[in-house]
C-alpha cells in the first residue's frame, strides 16, 4: 500500500492514515510517501516499509544495522525523541508540564572539516548477534526470526569492533547467539557463546584471548533468555572496568549494565545534583549499583535492592573498592521493598514494563518524601507518574535522555516530591 506517514509514534513506528485505518509502519519517517507491506492487527494496519518514494530531507543515508529504527541525520532524530516523552506525558498521565530539554548523547558528538554535523555512531558497550547458517553475524528482523547478516555495525562502540571482524570470520559451529560487552575505559571487550556445549569451545576462547579478546564465558541455550540458565567461565578476565561519569564500576558480558557508559554518566551526575544532599535512600531495581555509588558521598545511608546475585556480587565488590561503606547492597525482589523503611528517597529504574503493581502500592501507602524514578520507556513512566500524582506527588524534574541514537528508544530521569 502507498502510505504518506504523518508522524512517527511509540515504538518508532511511523502513523498514516489508509482512509479507514490507522496504518503503523516500521522505518518510515514523517512527512515520507512509502510503500509498506502491511497487516491486519485487532485495530489497525501494521508492516514494515518496502520503499520510498519521497525521502525526508534528513533521511541518514548510510548503512545502518537493523536494529537502527530512526534513520535520521542526529540533530533530527532528538526533537522526535524529546516529543515521544512530552507526548506520553500529556496523554498517558494527563499533566501539562513541560519536560527539560533532551540531553544529547555525547559519543562522537562532533564537526567535521567544513562545519557538518558528524552522525552520532560507535556508541554502544554491548551487542548481541545471531550465528548466520551462511556464516558470519546476523541480527534478527525486529518481531520475526528472520537473520539479516551483517558485515559491520557502525553503532558499536571501538573496543567492540575488532571483537566483530575476528568472530565475522570465525569458525563457530555449534554456536547460535554471541553476545559482546567492551569497556571504553580499558578499551578491551569480552565475548559470549550462547549455545552447544562449553568444551566444544575451549579452546577458540583461549585462541581469542590470545587475539587480545579479555575474557571469554559459556551459556547454555535457556528458554529463560541470554544467561538464564548455566554458564561457564572458559579463558581470560572476568570482568572489566567502566567509567559511568567518574564512577569505575564492573561489568561484564553476561550481566546488564547501561550501554552508552558516556550518556548513563552524565544521568547519574544529574541525579545527584537534583537529589542534594542528607537522609536515607532505598534504590530499586538497582543493577550493581552504580546510582547509589554516585550519591554514596551526599546521603546518610543507602540500601539498595536486585534480585540478580551477579550483579549485588559486583556492587558490593565496587562499594569496597571506591569505599563507599554507607552502601549496602541486598539480594531481595523489589515488592519487599517496605521492610527496609523508612527512607526519605526511593529511587527507582524498573525495566520496560515500569513499577509492579506491588510496588506501586507501596509507594502509595507509604509515602516517601522523593522518589527519584529513571525510566526507559517514556509510555509506561508516564502511566506510574500519572499514578503517584493522583496519590498526593508533584513532578518536581524530568529530562529524555538519549543513550540510543539512532534508534527509537529514549531514557528519562525524574524527580516527584510528596
């Protein structure tokens, strides 16, 4: 069907209208006349974009990864981001308020010879591909299994690029998934084997250490995701060092850690010029902690709760090493959160589906004096913010953040008082 698309929306879909519906078309850009291949759903049309007829002006041009959903020149794609969270604001938690201005991912952020904006590329710490029946890397079509391979990935961050060209030629039988982690910091990556037996692999991670590879690890192929299930440690590091604005925390490949470290640090800094100083804090869904680590030096107390035994292993490991000894890190879900009460902050960085109703309730009843909430899908931080307000919360602070360019996806800092 030909299309002229309007606007783009969440999830980094282009809207147009065929007449009768709504069509909602994936890599379509405003004001573009499209082909699309195009689906019933329950209330609209959606597919993907065949071709173009007429291109947006700051259509970007040069090859991207699939996963890249907002080709768009960069200056271009931060006002449609910065819209995406204004827009959920207005009409998911119905405030009228306007948010900050977007911060910029700062990666690459540069001029080139004759004053031209440089796109914003080799951002990302960590990847993750599919093993190719042809050979080589693939990426998986967005919602289909479909492998598209990939003989580059201009948004991988340097330390990540010659991890891909040696593993683009490797032989990896057995193999179906390799995931990357680099640390810009140590300028040095780690690999991942998803899939087959670990002893079939042995001896290719000590061949890729010796390639310079930092450290190599297992998993078994788990319908619970990447790492789920068991895995094993087969040669090198186990761990590499980043910096998150001034904070050196421990990552590693099979454990989640933000993947623009230049962008999260900048976050974190904000977070604690906005937080100030004084009183006890809980953080939720706290990873290894590197929020806390950054206010360690401005609060009385901080507990922080995760439900992932890595990730607290390698908190409490960094709280030793950078002293922050008023940190103290707990294995616990979330929903307890109320036993370790009262605090004056709770900070909160939930994943994609936002707070559970849990607790959501929690906060409700019992009424911190801030919650600090750090979100990464504007739709369902702004259903939460709607919520806390009608309980009794103002939106004191909100920024997008961009840690993804080129894509879709938006991180948002916020700041409610009571």
């Amino acid at each position: 069907m030909k299309l002229r698309i309007e606007k783009l929306v969440g999830g980094g879909l282009g809207l147009a209208r065929t007449g009768e519906k709504v069509a909602l078309v994936r890599g379509g850009l405003p004001g573009e006349l499209v082909e699309a291949d195009l689906s019933e759903r329950k209330n609209h049309l959606e597919g993907t974009l065949t071709k173009v007829l007429e291109a947006h002006p700051g259509r970007y041009t040069s090859y991207l990864p699939p996963s890249a959903d907002l080709p768009l020149e960069y200056s271009q794609q931060l006002p449609i981001k910065q819209g995406f969270v204004q827009e959920a604001l207005e009409r998911i938690a119905k405030l009228e308020w306007d948010v900050s201005p977007i911060q910029a991912s700062p990666d690459r952020l540069a001029l080139g010879p004759t004053g031209q904006a440089l796109p914003v590329l080799e951002y990302r710490t960590a990847a993750q591909y599919a093993l190719h029946p042809l050979g080589g890397l693939a990426y998986r079509q967005p919602k289909t299994n479909d492998l598209v391979r990939v003989e580059q990935d201009p948004l991988i961050a340097p330390p990540l690029q010659e991890a891909f060209r040696l593993l683009s030629s490797w032989p990896l039988s057995n193999v179906e998934e390799v995931v990357l982690r680099g640390s810009l910091y140590e300028n040095r990556a780690q690999v991942g084997f998803i899939g087959g037996l670990a002893r079939f692999f042995k001896r290719t991670a000590q061949a890729l250490v010796q390639e310079g590879i930092a450290g190599v690890v297992w998993a078994e192929a788990s319908p619970k995701g990447r790492f789920r299930g068991q895995t094993q440690h087969l040669a090198g590091e186990s761990g590499l060092l980043e910096d998150f604005g001034g904070i050196l925390s421990t990552v590693n490949v099979q454990s989640f850690a933000q993947v623009n470290p230049k962008a999260a640090g900048l976050m974190f800094q904000e977070a604690a010029q906005i937080v100030g100083n004084g009183g006890k804090a809980l953080e939720l869904y706290s990873g290894s902690g590197v929020l806390s680590l950054h206010l360690a030096h401005q609060l009385e107390h901080i507990t922080t709760i995760e439900i992932s035994r890595d990730a607290v292993k390698r908190g409490e490991a960094d709280a030793a090493r950078l002293g922050a000894g008023n940190v103290e890190f707990k294995r616990e879900d979330a929903k307890i959160f109320a036993k370790f009460l009262p605090a004056d902050l709770i900070m909160v960085d939930p994943p994609r589906a936002g707070l559970s109703e849990e607790v959501m309730a929690g906060l409700l009843e019992h009424k911190p004096e801030r919650i600090l909430y750090i979100s990464c899908d504007p739709a369902t931080w702004a259903r939460d913010i709607g919520r806390l307000v009608q309980g009794g919360y103002k939106l004191t602070f909100a920024r997008p953040y961009d840690f993804y360019p080129f894509t879709h996806h938006v991180e948002v800092l916020s700041l409610l008082v009571l």
